[in-house]
C-alpha cells in the first residue's frame, strides 16, 4: 500500500517535470520565432538559422522550466518536513 502510494508520488512528480518543461519548450520556441518574424530591423523572413536559433532557446526554456519544478518541489519537501517537525 505505501509502495503504491510512493509510486503514485512519483508519477505525479514527473507529470508535472514533464509538464513543465513542454511548456518551457514552446514557449522559448515561439518567443525565438516571434522574434525573428516581428523584431524591427530584422529581416522578417524565418530562414533555417532562425529555426535552429529558436528550437536552441525552445531546449533552455525546457531546462529552466524543468529546473523550476525542480526547485519548487524542493521548497515544498522542505516545508512538509518543518511543518512534519513542529508537530
């Protein structure tokens, strides 16, 4: 029963790493495109250069937003046991 409970945990942790880091993805792929197709002074033409140059800050955004949920797992794991401690 505790192992099912354990596993159901971690399930739901990597959901939402998983989860994360989707949404960090797109949107540092889309912000990179948006930028290169409305930046002014910039040609407004998405060649290869600007697909590899967003795709690259669409893999950043997935890491820091993996490294959030990281850390914000953390914090609540340190809170639990405070919370656990006081009791």
């Amino acid at each position: 029963m505790v192992e099912q409970q354990g596993q159901r945990v971690d399930q739901a942790r990597e959901a939402r790493r998983r989860r994360s880091g989707i949404v960090g993805f797109l949107a540092g792929l889309f912000g990179g495109l948006a930028f290169f197709g409305f930046f002014p002074g910039l040609p407004h033409v998405i060649d290869w250069g600007a697909i590899v140059v967003s795709v690259v800050v669409g893999l950043l955004g997935r890491w820091a937003g993996r490294a959030w949920a990281d850390r914000a797992e953390r914090e609540q794991e340190q809170e639990q046991e405070q919370h656990d401690g006081r009791e």
